[in-house]
C-alpha cells in the first residue's frame, strides 16, 4: 500500500486539483446564474461544470491506464483493473472526510459535532461548487444540499469516471480523437524518388 501511494501520490494531488478549479468554476456560474432566478440555466450550467471535470479526470485516467499497459504486458506491475478507481477514492478521500462529520452533526444536533459539521457543509460547498447548481433543486421539501446523504454520492461520479478510463487506457481502447494524437504525424505528401 505504501508503494501504491508512492507511486500515485501526484495522480491523487492532481486530481485534487482538477476538482478544486473545476469546483470555483462551477461554484461562480451558480452565483452569477443564480442572479438571473432561471432553475433550467442554473442546472444546465452545474451539469456542464460536472461534465467538463469528468471529462479531466477521464483524460488522466486513460492516460495512467494506457502508460500501465506497456508495464502490465512485460509484467512489471500486476494487473488491477480497480487501480483507477482506487486512485480517485484517495483523491476523495477530503470529500468523504467531509461527509463524515455532515453525517455526524445531522445526527448528533445538539453537540459541538454539529458545529464542526457546519463548518464541513461550508468547506464541501466550496470545493465541490460544481454541483452547487444541481444541489440547489428541491426534493422532498427541502434542498438536494440539505441532505446529509448527497455528500457521500457526490464523489461516486468521479470514482466511477476513473474505474472505466482507466479501464479503457489498460485496454488502448479510444473513444474520442483527442487520445488519437501521433508525436510525429505522417505526411499527406507523396515521397520523393530519387532519379
């Protein structure tokens, strides 16, 4: 286990760090949205800051999956087709931290927990902004945020995208043209015999 955080620690920050600027991104189109009191542009907004963070963290799984390939085929490393997903838990690991303590304070009202759950529901908002748009909807009364439960589910994409990208980078199976860049792309032109 030790080795498996070296080796992928700095996959785990990047990821991190995607969800991070992707959650300011998404967190300021809910607030500007949120002027303009329409729900449908609210949520076409939050729906296309998850997307475009998915679509980053799929990029970054193919790729850890595909440079795998090479080393699983000449048995350099095991063959686990959950290392992806295991990597995005890890990376997860602030948000489920987060949700723990929601949990608690939901549960627990009357207690100092409840405090420090607060404080977590801020946090989570903030560097999960992506979804503040589709949070915000009402179901049962109240909002989608409201509800301890959401916050372990938000991760859940996330993991999700990283177990079939990786999957998918193990497997050089492509789904679009931006994984089909050559590093020398090969000339349109007719060669040149010699005379």
């Amino acid at each position: 286990m030790k080795q498996f955080f070296r080796t992928h620690s700095y996959d785990m920050v990047k990821m991190f760090l995607y969800q991070f600027a992707i959650a300011i991104f998404g967190f300021s189109l809910a607030f500007a949205v949120g002027k303009a009191n329409s729900v449908p542009l609210r949520n076409g907004t939050s729906i296309f800051a998850i997307l475009f963070y998915l679509f980053l963290l799929y990029t970054l799984a193919w790729d850890l999956g595909y440079q795998d390939k090479v080393s699983v085929e000449y048995g350099k490393k095991s063959k686990n087709l959950f290392r992806g997903a295991l990597i995005s838990v890890c990376a997860n690991a602030v948000n489920f931290i987060l949700a723990f303590f929601i949990m608690l304070a939901s549960v627990l009202p009357e207690s100092v927990i409840s405090n420090i759950g607060g404080v977590c529901a801020s946090i989570a908002v903030l560097i999960e902004g992506m979804y503040a748009g589709v949070l915000a909807n009402h179901v049962g009364g109240a909002a989608l945020n409201s509800y301890w439960f959401m916050y372990f589910l938000i991760p859940i994409p996330a993991i999700l995208t990283c177990w079939i990208a990786y999957v998918l980078g193990l497997k050089d199976v492509k789904f679009t043209s931006f994984f089909n860049r050559q590093a020398y792309p090969e000339s349109d032109r007719e060669p040149t015999k010699k005379k």
